[in-house]
C-alpha cells in the first residue's frame, strides 16, 4: 500500500486529517513517526501559497505523495482578518483562549447580525516530483458574543452555525467533520486520491 504523509507537526490536526481520510487506500503517516520534523516558513500571501510550500517541502524531504493544509478564519466586519494570519492573530505564540478573547475585543462594537464570517481550508497534495493539486473548503457562519463548548480548538468555541443553533465548539466531531472547512476540502481530497494512478512514491 501506498503511504501519505500529512505534512503536519501538529498531532491533534493530524489525528482529524486522518479520520477524515480514512477509507482511502493509503497508509497515512505522520512525519515524526518516520523521523521527519520540518518546520516550513509559512511566507506565502494566500492559504493556496501556504498549503503549496509546505506540501512541496515535506514530499521532497520524505520522498513520499504529501497532503498539506493551510486554513483560517475570514471575519467580513473585519476586512477578511485574521485570514493567513489566524493562528497568531494575537501573537506569535497566543493560546486559543487568548486567539478568541483577541477576536472578540476587535469585534466588540459589531452588533449581531453583522458578525457573518467563514472557515476556509486550502488542501495542497505534492508527489516528490514537484506536482501540485489544490482542493478547497469552506464553511459560513457567524462569530458569536461569547464562547460555548469545549470540543474542537482555535476559534470553534466562537464560531456559530445557524443550521445547528451551535458552535463548532459545541458539536459532535461527527457533525462537525460534515460541514467544516476542512472537512469539505477532505472530502475532495478523498476523492482526488482515489483517481490518482498507481504511482509508488515510496
């Protein structure tokens, strides 16, 4: 079987990327495991740019078909923020309690009904070669006065889903993974993977 690394440090983002895969006839991998730890520079201008550099890193580094992603959070009121920049938003090194209480204070003059945002998640899939595929994601809601629930992580806690009355703190990893984001671009993901061409790149 082939195996496919996600090109991620973070073990809670790859245990969720993998729920998402599972099913597809890779094995997946995770990078420390195969005694890779890379941290790539994300210095691109767009979660397409960011998803790319990192995907295209770890493939060449592992020899290995690569996924990365790339997501955050797009606030209208704000102009699109915190956008590339939503996992320090509030510094470089902010915890999520601190990247939510961050969001809330920007947007504290910003009546309900006014606070419509989005997730969106880029998905890079990189062969060593150099190839590059992008899928993408996206989940509309609204950011809500306070925090609720204590699943998910980031901004999940602030998050609104209307069709649900939650947040994406708030729901079952089950219904969550149905709409989310990343979830979506999985999806396409999946999808991609399995039309792909016996290659072996390992």
């Amino acid at each position: 079987m082939p195996r496919l690394l996600l090109a991620t440090g973070n073990r809670h983002k790859f245990e969720e990327l993998k729920c998402m895969l599972a099913g597809i006839a890779y094995e997946i991998v995770f990078p420390a495991d195969i005694g890779i730890n890379l941290e790539v520079d994300e210095t691109g201008a767009s979660f397409e740019e960011n998803a790319t550099l990192k995907a295209k890193a770890f493939a060449e580094s592992s020899r290995l078909l690569s996924l990365a992603d790339d997501s955050g959070l797009e606030v209208d009121a704000l102009g699109g923020e915190p956008g590339i920049y939503s996992a320090r938003y509030a510094g470089e090194n902010a915890t999520d309690a601190e990247l939510v209480s961050y969001l809330l204070s920007k947007l504290k003059d910003v009546p309900e009904g006014k606070r419509q945002a989005r997730f969106r998640c880029v998905i890079a899939i990189a062969s060593p070669g150099g190839e590059v595929h992008l899928l993408n994601g996206e989940c509309p809601g609204e950011i809500s006065l306070s925090p609720k629930g204590g699943n998910g992580f980031g901004y999940d806690p602030v998050f609104y889903l209307p069709q649900f009355g939650k947040t994406m703190a708030q729901l079952t990893p089950e219904d969550k993974n149905s709409v989310s984001h990343r979830g979506g671009a999985a999806a396409k993901a999946r999808s991609f993977l399995a039309k792909l061409p016996g290659k072996k790149y390992d």
